[in-house]
C-alpha cells in the first residue's frame, strides 16, 4: 500500500471518528449551555402575515410563561429567535440551514417549519441532520408512519383526520353512518398539492360509506370563484366541505351567499377556519362551520394563566388584542405546549439540560398527553389527549366543530370529533411503504424505546 493511499486512509477514518463524535459534542455542549434554542421560522411579512402573527403571539407567549412563571423546563429556560420566510420554500430552506447548528452550546431540538410545501422540501434534511420538524395540522400524511420518516411528526391532526372528522361530523347531523349513502358532498379545493391531499381518504371514505364524491378545484389565490359555485348550484351537492387558504375562504363563502347555498352546510378545513378568514365574510358568514384541532376561546385554563402572567403583564408578543384566543393563537399556544412536553420528556431520559434533536426524537416517540396532564398543563379542552410512538407520530386524530355566529367561533361538536383511523392508517402504512421502497428506505423496526 503507498504512503499517500495510507495517509488518504487515515484522512478518512479520522472524518469518521469526528462525525461519530458529534452527538456526544453537542451532548457535552448542552450540558454546559444553560439555556435551550429554540429558532422560529416565521413569515410576518408577505402575502399571509395576517395569518402568521398570531401564530407566532401564542407560541411566544407560551416559551415566556414557561421561562417567568416555572422558571424553564426543569430549569432549562428557552431562547429563540426569528428567521423571516414569508412561506417561500426556498427561504424556508435557508432559514433551516441557518439555524439547525445551533445556538451559544445549545443544539435545536426541533424545528417548526410553519408551511406545508417547506416541511415537505426539509423531510430529508432532517433525516440527514436527525433533528424532528413537527407539523401540525399539515405536512406529509404519510410521515405518520414513523419507521419511514423518523424525523417528522404530523402530530395531532393530519389531513386524512381533517376529512374524515368532517364526513364523520356530518354523520352525526344526518342520524348515523348509514344516513351517508347517497348523499352528494362536495369539496372546494385549493388547486395545490396541499388542496389535493384530501383526494384520496374522500374516495377510500365515499366507497365505504356509499356517498357521492365530487372534487372542484380553484386556482391560487382564489379570488374568483364564480365558476364554482355556479358547478355547486347545478349539481347540488348536500354539503361542502371547503379546504381553502387565505382570501379564498371569504371570497367562497360571499360566492356561496350569491348563489344561495347555505352556509350551514358548508364545513371549512382547518385552514378555512380562522377569524381571519370569515371577518371579510361579512355578516353572510354567520352559521359557516369550520373543524380544527386547535378551538378558539380564552376560558381555558391556560390562557387564563398566560393573561394574568404574560398579557396583562407587558410581555405578551400580540399586537392585536382581539387575536387573544383565537384559533391562530391558540394553535401557536398548542404548537409551543406540544414542544414543551416533548423536551421534558426527553429531559427525563437524558437528563435536565438542553436536549439534542435526537433526544427531543425519542422524547416525541414517547410523549403521552393524557387527561390528568392536560388538566396539569391547563390544556384540557384545548388540547386533544394523545400518544406517539415510533409508528404513530400522529397520535391523536380528532378535531372540533367550530361554527361562526357573526362576532366569534363557538364550539358545536360534542367534545373531539374523531376520524376513522383504524380505516385510513392501512392505506396511510402502504403509501409510506411505497415511499420508502422508492427512496430506499429501511424502515426501522417498530419497537417500544
């Protein structure tokens, strides 16, 4: 063997052993930071600000609570800080490239993309840098299946759920199951790959239950839906379910008022049910429906603490004081809890410092919110019980009923609306397993950790 592949050889081994050694170095490193990174991807400018704001107001306020009223996570105080993408995936990109190595000795545990083309250009990358994005309410459904995306968590409430929890709503309004059949059920889609998601359960859903499936598309932004709601007055559909974003939702619900379809049979996903979204309705939104998994309200005992601690106190990040509450805020609240809890979790393994994306991974597989810790929290209610686990990163699948009386959202379903996921997660686990055959994926074993 020559003397230059020799030391070619020893170039690469020692590589090796660096690379080996990067989770003991961060490990080391956050045994020493005092405090844990927590950066936020953020859009406060651009076409869906009005949108974000909010958002990032609860999620805030949530880390300053835990920061001033407990003193940290065990100890542990968070910081953050902002990277401005304007729901662009290239920014979004760039501003995980940015943050993921960390902040002063602290690793980042998880990052939150906040847009659903985003967190699906980042599934790879955060394989390859073993750091868990956590989306709720949008992402790939699939990512469910923890043994083929380790590092994504679609927790709470994904797109599937969102469908079937609103045929399952309109189940319950029309007298069981059975009442499915032969009824007509529209949905208004977002001509996009997230308007789309919702394809594929809606037809395994209309098969099953014999209703009548029919799909209208609209363009980005959605502006002009006259077409469409023309196609809804001639086929005449029972209900329609309304996946929209931003202006498309009041534009479809004024649209809707024209054309004389009721606005009680139309139910909005979970991005066409914010107070941003029916307040440009106007007085003819009233009776409009929407399901969520994150309900609007302050009466939760929470938001009563973040009021008394935070708001009333100076320190809140909401800049708009009618945003209290709202389902914007309270999803930023619920994302911040849900983040919480998977550190602390993490923390009672590996211990009470700063935790690395890899650890925060095993404290998400292993995060059980039950009732007695919700009401712990002050999340009951507000927080749907759940449990991940290494082939479930879901763990939940339910949403409420909200319905528009003209001035708020108030809460009409009986408690969560469940989807059908003993149905849906076979065919969720079969196009996982087509992912990952494609990518050449090994899916890890489905062990408890």
């Amino acid at each position: 063997m020559s003397s230059r592949l020799k030391k070619a050889l020893r170039g690469l081994a020692f590589a090796a052993l660096a690379l080996a050694a990067v989770p003991s170095v961060f490990s080391a490193a956050a045994e020493e930071a005092k405090q844990q990174y927590f950066p936020l991807a953020t859009f406060r400018v651009g076409a869906y600000a009005s949108s974000g704001i909010p958002v990032w107001a609860g999620e805030i306020d949530y880390f300053r609570y835990i920061n001033e009223v407990e003193g940290g996570i065990n100890g542990v105080k968070l910081f953050w800080d902002e990277c401005e993408t304007e729901w662009e995936v290239e920014k979004g990109v760039e501003c995980y490239e940015r943050v993921k190595a960390g902040k002063d000795g602290s690793p980042v545990p998880i990052f939150l993309p906040h847009g659903d083309p985003i967190s699906k250009a980042l599934t790879e990358k955060t394989v390859a840098d073993k750091i868990p994005q956590i989306t709720i309410a949008y992402g790939r459904t699939e990512s469910i299946d923890g043994r083929v995306f380790p590092y994504s968590f679609p927790v709470l409430f994904s797109f599937w759920s969102e469908a079937s929890s609103v045929i399952n709503h309109i189940a319950e309004i029309e007298g069981g199951k059975e009442k499915l059949k032969g009824l007509k059920i529209a949905t208004v889609y977002h001509d996009s790959p997230y308007g789309k998601e919702t394809q594929v359960p809606l037809d395994f859903l209309a098969k099953t239950y014999g209703f009548e499936n029919i799909q209208i598309p609209v363009p980005h932004p959605g502006n002009e839906q006259s077409a469409q709601w023309a196609k809804i007055r001639q086929l005449k559909p029972d209900y329609v379910f309304l996946r929209g974003w931003g202006v498309m939702t009041p534009v479809a619900i004024k649209t809707a008022a024209k054309t004389g379809f009721p606005v009680d049979h139309i139910i909005g996903g979970i991005w066409s049910g914010s107070e941003e979204d029916v307040r440009p309705a106007g007085a003819v939104g009233k009776g409009y429906k929407a399901v969520t998994p994150f309900p609007a309200g302050a009466d939760f005992e929470i938001l009563k603490k973040l009021k008394a601690n935070i708001v009333d106190k100076g320190l809140s990040d909401l800049k708009d004081p009618k945003s209290f509450g709202s389902v914007y805020y309270n999803s930023g609240v619920i994302e911040a809890i849900i983040s919480v809890e998977a550190i602390r979790k993490a923390q009672s393994k590996f211990g009470n410092r700063p935790v690395t994306g890899e650890e925060a991974q095993w404290g998400l597989e292993n995060l059980k919110l039950d009732e007695a810790r919700l009401k712990e929290i002050g999340a009951d209610g507000l927080v749907q019980p759940l449990e991940l686990s290494i082939k479930d990163h879901e763990g939940g699948g339910a949403g409420k009923i909200l319905q528009w009386d003209g001035e708020k959202w108030n809460i009409v379903s009986n408690g969560w609306v469940r989807s059908d996921r003993e149905l849906l997660l076979p065919l969720i686990y079969e196009r996982a397993a087509a992912y990952a055959k494609e990518k050449g994926i090994t899916p890890r074993p489905d062990v408890s950790n």
